[in-house]
C-alpha cells in the first residue's frame, strides 16, 4: 500500500512550540483521512528547527465505494414532491427509484452510488485545509502574499513543501497542491550551514537517509539522546558529572538539527554564590548544561553548550562566545546576589505595605500579616516553637523584593533561605522561607519540619479562604491564582504529616475576618461558630477539598466513591481522618464479610425503596421486637444493636479498622434474614416491621460510611 510523506519547510521554529506541532500535524492530517474513508496503519510525526514532517504509511490506493438509500416522498405524493426528491438524489427520473414497502405504505428509494476517488486527489485537498488552519499559537504573514486578504499564515516563514505519496516498490508521484504560490514537490535542504543545497527525496527512508548525510538528525528522541550521551560522556572525560536537565534538554533539541557537544568554563570565583544562582543564570541566559563533582556534588567551574555547527576550528570560537556572555551575566549575578545581602529581610517588610496583592485580598503586607497570625494559631497543634514561626512567617515573602529574585523569579524561597541563612536566622525559620511553598507539585517534597509546616498551611489557606470570600474560584480548566494546586498541598502535608486539622472550625475563624473587610456577599461567606448550620462558602469550600482529596487519594490507588461515601457523613472535614477511615473501608470491601455485606445492603435497601414507592409512604421510626416472629428476625436486631454499639466506639477512639470489623459481624445475620424471613408477608404490621428492621441495617452502616454512594 502506498505511503505518505510531508513536509514543511520553514525558517526556525519556536522551540517551545515543536513538539505539540509535530502532534497537532499527525492528527489533523490522520484524522482527515480517516474521515475520508483512507484507513491508514501508522503514522509519524517528526520536528526540528527548521521543518514539520509527517509520514503516513499503508493508505489505500483510493476510496472505498459507498452506496446510500436516500428516502423519499410516499408513492402517489405531489409532483413537486417527487421533482424535489429526483434533485436531492440526483435522479433523472422517478423510474431510476425503487418502491420500498413500510409500514405506513411504499415510498420511494433512491439507492445513491459514490465512487471512492484515488487517494492521492483527496490528500491534495486535505493537506492544504490542514496548512491553512494550523492552530500555532502565534503566526505570521510575509513577503508580497502578505498583503491580500486570506494569505497563508505560518509561524515562521514558509519555503518549500514536500508531498510525495507511492508504494516502496514505485517512483512516488507528487501530490498536486500549493499554497501562497509554494508548489508541493520532492526537494528539501538540508542543515543551514553545513549542507544548505537541495535534493530530491522520494519517500521516508529515502528522506531519513539524505537528512543524515545532509547534517540533519530528523528525530528529536535521537538528538536529545546524542546531546545527553555526548554530554554525559565529554563530562566523564574530565572527570566530572553532568547535572541533568530535562526540560533544557527538550529545549536545547529543539534548538539544533546537527547537535555538536563542546565544553567551556568560567572564573571559579563565580562558585561562592549559590549553585541554584549559577545554574539558573547559565541555563536561562545561554541553554546551558553545568557540571559537578561527583565526589563532593558540587557544581565545577564548566559548563556543557550544544552548538548546531562543526566548526573548522573544533568549536574554540564559539566556546570562547559562550564563555563572554556567561562570565557577563555572573558577573551580574553576583552582583545581584552580594547587593541583596547588605540588606536585612525585615528592613525590606515596608515596601510591602504599597504592593497589590489582589485588589480585593489587599496588599502584600496585610497579607504577610494574616499569614503570620494563622501560623501562630497553628503552631501549637503542630508542637511548633511559636516564635520560630511568628518569624518565620514574617520574613517568608521578603525574598520577592530581591534582586536575584527580581531577575529570577524561580528561585524565590530558596533565596529567602540562603539570606536568612546568612543575617543568622534560625535554621527553622530559615528553611521555612524556602519549604512554605512546597510542595509545588505532585513530586515535589513536602515540608517536615514543624515551623515550616506552619507557614505552608497558613499561607495556603488564607489563599483558599481569601479568594473563595471573594468568590473567585476555580472554573473548568482555568485555575489562574492555582488554587487546586494549594489545596493538594493543604491534603498532602496534613496526610504525610499525620496531622489533625478539622478544616471546617478553621475555615470559620478564617471567614469571620472576611465578613468584617469585604462589603458584599457577607451573608453567603458569614460563618457559624458553634452552630450546625453550615455557610454555602463553608460548604463549597469543603466540597472543593472533597474533590482534591479524591484525585489524592484516586493517586494512591483508592476509590472515589469511598471517599464519597466517608465525606457524606456528618461533620466530615478532618483530612486525616477521613483518610484513614477510607483506608479501612477499602480494605474491608476487599473482604468476603464486606463485599457481602454491601450486597446485603444494597438488597435491603432496594427493597425498601421498591415498598415505599409503592406504598407511597417513608420508612422510619425503630422496629417493634414484638412483632418478631421468627429467631432471625430477633437475632438481625441483636446483632444491629451491638454493630452500632461497638462501631460508634471504635470511631470515637478513631480505630476504624475496628469499626469495620464490628460492622462484618452483621454479615451472617442479614445473609440469614434474607434466606428464611419474608419480607412481603400478608400480615401488614409485620412487614411494615420487617421493613422497618432492614432500614436498621442502612442506620447501623452509617456509624461508619454512606454505603448508598458505593458503586460496587
């Protein structure tokens, strides 16, 4: 079967934009020829800087033909029926219909034959379409074509194309189509410099092969291995190790077609200030890889630089280029770094007072200050030092008005910490500034130490309550002020921790102190201190919680709908808690005794369900021991009785593996119920009673969790 091969040719991509290109390329394409009825077996995409390939193999030589009955008006309707039918078909006349019978009479049917069409007509057409449309994120016009209305727009220039479309046994033809006066044929280039003459391809292996000898390595997974192997190994030459990168390596890989790995090196005297400085300065101003000992794992003074060029002279002038602009720039750094330590971190609080936070949250400093009053409520249920964290949550946000962090952003925290260190804070508060903000995702470290732990929860949930005072939450995919990512933080350090935080006495005292800035919504977000009745933002609030603990714990490899069945219990909002107690849950449905208890449960109260929608009545109220007429029925009671009894006791001392176990007792007596009792007996009272009793099963079960929002 024929194969597919295309390219676009273009001055530099984006590196930034080449990977979801290459995909965006093969499904568009792909997908166009499946609609069109051209089933193909494979496809790949491939990138780099200066062109988007696609090769489609096994597409059928042309369209499957299609048949189609198109109904039409009933036999004897009006003429001008029939005449609108024959048009829409295109029938010449009635005659060339058939008569179809059904059940409200015979109609007329026109059976419409399509004739599928060569493949390589209906890849003229796709492909074109699916240049014209390509979603970059940015593009651009050029040249002459620039300036009529619908002129091609691509996100760099556009040279040439290549279509070719033919079986490995065949010339390949040329698929016939341009567009903006580009006429797609065989002929491509090769690497800029290196090799920048064109040649024909005719299909994929063809097109790998001369790519190669033309300097261009075409597969982005093999320049990023040769870059990272080369690297790895120019490192060991000289004894040191390479740190590894994976998003610069990404980047870099998308930068050259003809990677060439060269070393250069800078003044050690740049080593004094922090590593992270010395990195983050190399790789964001020059694409950098830097090197360590592999003795001590600390950075050397070299550094690893991807050219796209063999240089005549091995690469000496442009190691000498790299070495100029990085010596400048860490020299910036440094500069940076020992201005930023003449400065204390608290004499740098005021200029807090004049920076925006949000507009409806405050300034930064009131900010800081909420931060630093819920640190220090937390602190003793943390068995945190109390002033440790009273200033360490002072000083957690001074970092952002330094100049390191000014010109790196990312480093903020870290910085904090490094400064912290050297005006001689405590190691705790210290390392406070820089563990606050973990974990800052789902690999990242969460924060151990007690006075750390403060800061991160106080400083995540009075973002959580803030913005949700102000009713700007979260909304489908758009999470701009990453309010999801804080309250996974929130779950993870309270699971990982071990530590009791009943969210919802917290979230109160939280919003009392909205009700009092805030002008509008107070009735929504007004708390209810010792009351029962929960506030529509408490709720959601809890709600949205639920929801991340799900994904948490959905990650751990426990099931939703546990989670839901713990959450709809009353008074629910202790995370650990209700961790553990779906831990135990899950463990017990994986037993006999409760897989056969749910289904117990399910059966009883679907015939209670069943029996109140027929009697058109609400089962409720305790059963009366009177009417039990048979030893089943008083020993279901019993065992019911001593279930609650020993599960309420077993949660109040918080050992829900207990609990679970005092609910498996119940498993003989309601699988002995259900085979020699009746529910549905003609006497009235009884069954009334009987099902009374079974509604005691669904109460008995709650001392533990909802078993109705169980799925299986």
């Amino acid at each position: 079967m024929p194969d597919l091969l295309f390219e676009l040719f273009s001055e530099e991509i984006p590196a930034r934009m080449q990977m979801r290109a290459a995909e965006d390329l093969k499904k568009l394409v792909t997908d166009r020829l499946v609609d069109a009825g051209l089933v193909y077996e494979g496809a790949t995409a491939y990138v780099t800087p200066r062109r988007l390939a696609l090769a489609v193999v096994g597409i059928p030589v042309r369209q499957p033909d299609l048949k189609e009955e198109k109904k039409g008006p009933r036999v004897g309707a009006p003429e001008g029926a029939i005449q609108g039918f024959l048009k829409a078909a295109g029938l010449k006349s009635i005659g060339e219909a058939k008569v179809q019978p059904d059940k409200k009479g015979d109609f007329y049917v026109a059976v419409i034959e399509k004739k599928g069409r060569p493949a390589i007509e209906v890849i003229g057409e796709i492909v074109p379409e699916v240049v014209k449309g390509f979603p970059w994120p940015k593009s651009m016009r050029w040249g002459e074509q620039s300036a009529t209305a619908g002129a091609l727009g691509w996100v760099r220039p556009l040279h040439s194309i290549v279509a070719t479309f033919g079986p490995e046994t065949e010339e390949p033809d040329i698929v016939a189509f341009s567009l903006d006066g580009i006429a797609a044929g065989d002929e491509t280039r090769g690497h800029r410099f290196l090799a920048p003459a064109p040649f024909r391809v005719k299909r994929f292996d063809d097109y790998v092969a001369k790519l190669a000898k033309a300097k261009v390595v075409l597969d982005p997974e093999r320049r990023k291995e040769q870059i990272l192997g080369d690297a790895k190994n120019l490192a060991f030459a000289q004894g040191f190790e390479l740190v590894e990168d994976r998003a610069l390596l990404d980047e870099v890989a998308g930068l050259v077609e003809w990677p060439v790995v060269l070393m250069g090196a800078f003044d050690r005297a740049f080593l004094a200030i922090p590593p992270e400085v010395v990195r983050t300065t190399i790789r964001n101003n020059q694409k950098c890889f830097v090197l360590r000992d592999p003795q001590t794992g600390q950075l050397v003074d070299r550094f690893i630089l991807v050219a796209n060029i063999e240089a005549p002279d091995g690469g000496k002038a442009i190691v000498a280029g790299n070495e100029r602009v990085i010596r400048a720039r860490l020299s910036d750094a440094k500069f940076f770094y020992e201005t930023d330590l003449k400065t204390r971190l608290e004499d740098r609080l005021p200029k807090f007072e004049h920076i925006v936070f949000h507009e409806k949250l405050g300034t930064q400093a009131q900010r800081i200050a909420r931060i630093e009053r819920l640190a220090v409520e937390l602190a003793p249920d943390l068995r945190a030092d109390v002033d440790k964290v009273r200033r360490a949550a002072r000083l957690s946000k001074a970092d952002l008005l330094t100049d390191v962090v000014g010109e790196f952003p990312e480093l903020q925290g870290l910085m904090g910490k490094y400064y912290a260190e050297a005006q001689g804070e405590d190691e705790a508060v210290a390392h406070a500034s820089e563990d606050h903000y973990k974990p800052k995702g789902p690999d990242d470290l969460v924060p151990a130490d007690p006075v750390s732990v403060a800061v991160a929860l106080a400083d995540k949930l009075d973002t959580l309550v803030g913005f949700w005072a102000i009713d700007e939450k979260p909304t489908g995919s758009k999470d701009p002020y990453a309010l999801r990512r804080a309250a996974l933080g929130v779950i993870r350090i309270v699971l990982q921790n071990a530590l009791k935080l009943p969210l919802r006495p917290l979230f109160d005292r939280l919003l009392v102190d909205w009700t009092k800035r805030l002008p509008v919504n107070a009735g929504e977000i007004a708390p209810g201190i010792g009351k029962t009745v929960i506030t529509p933002a408490e709720a959601d609030l809890l709600s949205f919680f639920a929801d991340r603990l799900k994904v948490q714990l959905r990650e751990q490899g426990a099931r939703h709908d546990l989670v839901d069945a713990v959450f709809a219990l009353e008074g629910q909002d202790d995370l650990l808690l209700i961790f553990r107690r779906v831990e135990a849950l899950g463990k017990f449905l994986d037993t006999d005794d409760g897989r056969n208890l749910l289904a117990g449960y399910k059966r009883a109260t679907n015939i209670v369900r069943i029996e109140e929608k027929r009697d058109g009545t609400t089962v409720a109220g305790a059963p009366d021991p009177a009417l039990y007429g048979q030893a089943e029925e008083r020993e279901l009671a019993k065992a019911i009785d001593i279930a609650k009894a020993e599960a309420s006791n077993a949660v109040a001392k918080e050992d829900f593996a207990a609990a679970m176990s005092a609910m498996a007792k119940l498993r003989p007596h309601v699988d002995a119920f259900f085979e020699k009792v009746t529910v549905n007996t003609d006497d009235k009272a009884v069954r009334a009673n009987r099902l009374k009793l079974l509604n005691e099963i669904r109460a008995a079960t709650l001392a533990v969790a909802d078993f109705s929002r169980i799925e299986r």
